[in-house]
C-alpha cells in the first residue's frame, strides 16, 4: 500500500530548508546514502507535517527521531529478514 504524503506550503519550505539533516543523519550514523536516502527524506517530511514549533521542541530533534523511528520498522524488510 502507498501512502502520499502532501505538504502544504510551510511544510515545504520547513523541508527544504532543512534537507541537509538527511544528509547529517547518514553521516552521523554510517549509513550509505543510495539504500537510505529515501527513508530518511520521509522522516523530514513526516517530521514537518507533525511539527509544531510553539512546542519549544527543535525540528532537528523531531527529524531525528523520526528517522530513527523509521529505521526501526524497516530495517528488517531492507535485510530481507
């Protein structure tokens, strides 16, 4: 099953102006960017359709828990476990 995502204006400005935590995550952690790029692309747009920045609470930090969250629920289907 598919699932769209769509970004009202805002969120897409929030996304790219903030595409280089993709790139942070990967690095931080390891991770070769042409098997993870993807996921971690719908972690910063998941993270921009739930942010709520009067919660005092970093966009960075939701990203990254976001893909992290990700991460955890996919890592068996990309080793074919």
């Amino acid at each position: 099953m598919v699932v769209l995502m769509k970004l009202n204006d805002e969120q897409r400005k929030l996304v790219a102006d903030n595409h280089n935590l993709i790139y942070q995550y990967l690095i931080d952690n390891n991770l070769p960017q042409d098997e993870y790029y993807d996921i971690a692309a719908i972690g910063v747009c998941k993270a921009a359709m739930g942010y709520d920045a009067s919660k005092g609470i970093n966009f960075s930090t939701c990203v990254h828990k976001l893909i992290l969250l990700i991460l955890s629920h996919n890592i068996p289907k990309l080793i074919h476990v």
